[in-house]
C-alpha cells in the first residue's frame, strides 16, 4: 500500500513498518506541458494501469502454489544482502520484500512481451540502486522515532533548559526536576522520574513517549547504555547505590 502525508507517523515500531520516501522542501512536480506526469495520468484515467495490475494478478494466482513454496526464502536471501547496511531489524524485510515483488513483475512484462531481456535488465539495476537508497535513508526516520534516542534528547534538553538537574543526594537542589546525579562512575537516573519528565516533555510537543518503564530499561540495556544492572533479576534492572533505586549509565548518556 502506498500513501502520502505531510509528516512521518510517531513511533519507532510503526516507522520500522513502512519505507518513508520524502520529498524534498520546495521540490514541486513538473506539470508542464511534455512532462511524464501526464501521460501517466492520461493513462490512469483510460484503464492502463488497472488493467496491467489486473493482468499481473492473474498471472501471479497461476503461480500462488510455486511461490508460496519459495517466497520466504527468496524475501530471506535479498534481505540478508543488505542487513549490514541498515539500522533496524526490520529494514531487510522490507527490501526485500520490494525486490521480490520487483522480480515477479519485470518475468510478467518480459513474458507478456512489454519489455526485452536489455529492458529488464536496466530495470532492474535501476530499482535495486533506487530502492537500496531509500533504505539506507531510513535511518533518519528511525533515528526519530526510537524511543531511547528521544528519552535522552528529552532529558538532555530539559537539563539544558534548567528544567531539571543532577545533584547527589547530599548536595544543594538545583533547578527544576532532580534527576540524579553522576560521578566518576557514570550517570545515575531515578528511573520513574526521568521517564515520567521525558514523557511530559514528549506530550508537550505532540508526540507521546508510550513506552513503559520495564520496556525502556531493557532497551538502555540492550544498547549497552547500562554500566552495571541489579544481579537479583526478580528486582529489575535498575541498582541501589545510597539507598535509591537508580539506573546506572555510562557518563556519555545525557551529553552531546
């Protein structure tokens, strides 16, 4: 399904969903006279298009039994071509995915005759460079939408705004919401705290922070942000250091 919009959806497990193909500001289609735009047009409004798409389905119904045999493996093999390239776990399966529906549709039209074995060819190097671009830009997107690099801009920017500080326990309040504190040893959070100001602040600009406490631990795990995690796994992740209950992060966390 293809659809247009003026801004990307909010969420890094719908975005990771979707190849996000933006214009660029300013950039207009051409509508002039002898642009190709036209003709394309011209041809939705006779029945080109339907008709083609109507060809291909059947074409493809004759074949369901042979490729569902084989899809997977086939989505499998183009994916794994390009996963050291991309960000996202989910990205390879969208590429490869198009290149398989890319390989289907360019055996119809060579065998219907619409292109020779030279067309094809330059077709399908043409698609694989556009659409290996395509993902490889992804990142951007999720980038934005991942739910840790948003919990840190969040926290970071509050910080700088003087809307909240680090301070250890036994030190004079500072501005705002306290955070924590750090040390030698890296960043210490009050995990509900921090998770319940960068959600405020998400809300504030329109795009909610719905993750939960439990989820966000494990992902600042997972991405090797945590320098030491609670060895009684029954209590979570967060550790006890001067009687909190505090995540403790490397010191790179909160800066930049």
């Amino acid at each position: 399904m293809i659809t247009t919009g003026e801004d990307h959806p909010v969420g890094e497990s719908l975005t990771a969903r979707m190849l996000v193909i933006r214009m660029p500001e300013g950039q207009r289609l051409d509508l002039s006279k002898g642009a190709p735009i036209n003709a394309a047009q011209a041809a939705a409004r006779e029945g080109t298009h339907a008709l083609a798409m109507a060809g291909f389905v059947n074409w493809l119904a004759a074949r369901y039994g042979e490729l569902q045999s084989s899809i997977e493996q086939r989505r499998n093999q183009s994916g794994y071509a390009v996963s050291d390239r991309v960000r996202h776990n989910r990205t390879p399966a969208i590429y490869g995915n198009l290149m398989l529906a890319l390989e289907e549709w360019l055996t119809y039209a060579t065998e219907i005759g619409a292109v020779d074995e030279e067309r094809r060819t330059a077709l399908d190097e043409r698609a694989r460079r556009a659409v290996l671009a395509a993902i490889q830009a992804q990142g951007e997107y999720l980038g934005s939408a991942d739910p840790v690099e948003r919990y840190r801009d969040f926290l970071r920017e509050a910080l700088a705004s003087g809307h909240a500080h680090l301070r250890a326990p036994d030190e004079e309040p500072g501005p705002g919401v306290h955070l924590g504190w750090t040390s030698p040893e890296g960043t210490f959070l009050y995990p509900n705290v921090a998770l319940d100001l960068a959600k405020h602040r998400a809300a504030a600009v329109g795009e909610p922070l719905t993750i939960s406490g439990q989820a966000m631990n494990q992902r600042l795990r997972d991405r090797g942000w945590l320098v030491a995690t609670n060895p009684d796994k029954k209590r979570g992740i967060p550790v006890r250091k001067r009687g909190q209950s505090v995540l403790h992060l490397k010191p790179a966390f909160l800066q930049g």
